[in-house]
C-alpha cells in the first residue's frame, strides 16, 4: 500500500520534489506523521461583506475570518483509519493570532482514484482535490465539487456561496522550507481568503492520529 496522495497522483507523484513525496508520502503503509511548524507572513480575507460567511466557517473550523502578519502557526499530518475503515490523513493546522487561537481542521481519504477532502470538526463538507506536479516539484491542489452534509441531509453546495481554493506548496533547498500559498476565489464575487508563508517539518512514527485531532463525526457520504 502507498500513501493515498501516490495512488492519486501515480507516476507524476514521482516528479515531486524528494522533500514533497515524504511530506506527502505520509500514510498507515510507512507508519510516519508529519508536523510543519513555521509562520505565515500573510493572511488576508476579502471586503468586509466577506466576514459574515468567515465567521460561520469558523464555527466548525471551516475557515478563518482573521488577518495577521508573521502569524505562527503549525500543521499537522497524521495517517490513522477511521471508523469506516477507511485510511484517512489529517491537515489540521492552528494558527496564532495575538492572543487568539484559531484552527482549521480537515481530512482527506482517496476514494475511486480521487482524494477528497472533508473541511470542519464534524465532516459537513466534502471537496474533490485535483492535483497536479509543477515544474519544480512542488504540488498544485485545486478544489473541485463540494457537497455538505448534515444528518439525513446531502446536497451539491451551490459554488455561488461558496470558493474555489488554489494551493501551492513546494519546497525550496535555499532555505530549506516547504513554501505555501492559498488563495479562494468566488466566481462572481472575486478573492475571499488566503494565506501565504512557510515552515519545516519533523517526522516521527505513527500508526493512529492523536484524538484531538479527528473529526468529531466520521462521514460515510463521499
């Protein structure tokens, strides 16, 4: 078995840089988590009208309605198998705001050759990522279809409310960091969040995720 982000990827995966394919090779095959640690020199958020729908977000660790300046932050990456039965990786990050804490909580599983990333504490929305090798090795990731779940509830989450997010993470052997840069746009409302810095990473071993670290409700709909 390889990590799930090498089954999406398949031979491009390859073409990451070495850096890349460890960060991203994370899964229960080589029983290894990895936490970045690093700052983010930029997090912006669009017009004020923006605001409301951020701070709804922030109500399950959906999204982030602050903005700062060399914010420290850490990301975490821990492979565990969920109740479902299901290999499931963590990118939970938390970010430091003056004396406020925010996180941003998701997990991704593959699922028919795509990974699917589920945002918030309970697992109410699920997006397609489609991902691509750039010229350097780094890894673009795109958000494709978002579906939102709640109980008995499932339906496609209208793009007109929501954003698709662009993320780029490489790594750079001039300083030795992994380098990301986040940008959600709306179709017909232009930019609403994003976030620009970097980090270093430490790996250690791990066959299960801390607690605090899952979801609190595990969905089944994909």
């Amino acid at each position: 078995m390889t990590s799930i982000f090498e089954r999406a990827l398949g031979e491009d995966f390859d073409h990451l840089h070495p850096m890349m394919k460890r960060r991203f090779g994370v899964g229960l095959d080589v029983a290894e988590a990895c936490v970045g640690r690093g700052v983010m020199t930029t997090i912006r958020r669009g017009p004020w009208w923006t605001v409301p729908f951020l701070q709804i977000g922030r109500l399950r660790n959906i999204l982030i309605p602050d903005t700062g300046i060399d914010v420290p932050f850490v990301i975490e990456n821990y492979p565990y198998r969920d109740p479902l039965g299901r290999e499931t990786v963590t990118f939970v990050r938390e970010y430091r705001i003056g004396s406020r804490r925010r996180r941003f909580d998701a997990t991704m599983i593959l699922d028919d050759g795509r990974v699917v990333d589920y945002l918030g504490t309970h697992q109410h929305l699920a997006v397609d990522l489609e991902l691509r090798v750039d010229e350097r090795g780094g890894l673009l990731l795109t958000s494709g279809a978002q579906r939102f779940y709640e109980g008995p509830i499932g339906f496609r989450f209208p793009m007109l409310f929501s954003g698709r997010a662009r993320l780029r993470e490489y790594y750079d052997d001039a300083d030795e960091r992994f380098h990301v840069d986040l940008e959600v746009h709306n179709r017909w409302f232009g930019f609403l969040f994003g976030y620009r810095g970097s980090f270093q990473c430490e790996w250690m071993p791990a066959a299960d995720a801390p607690a605090r670290l899952k979801p609190r409700r595990h969905e089944a709909r994909t």
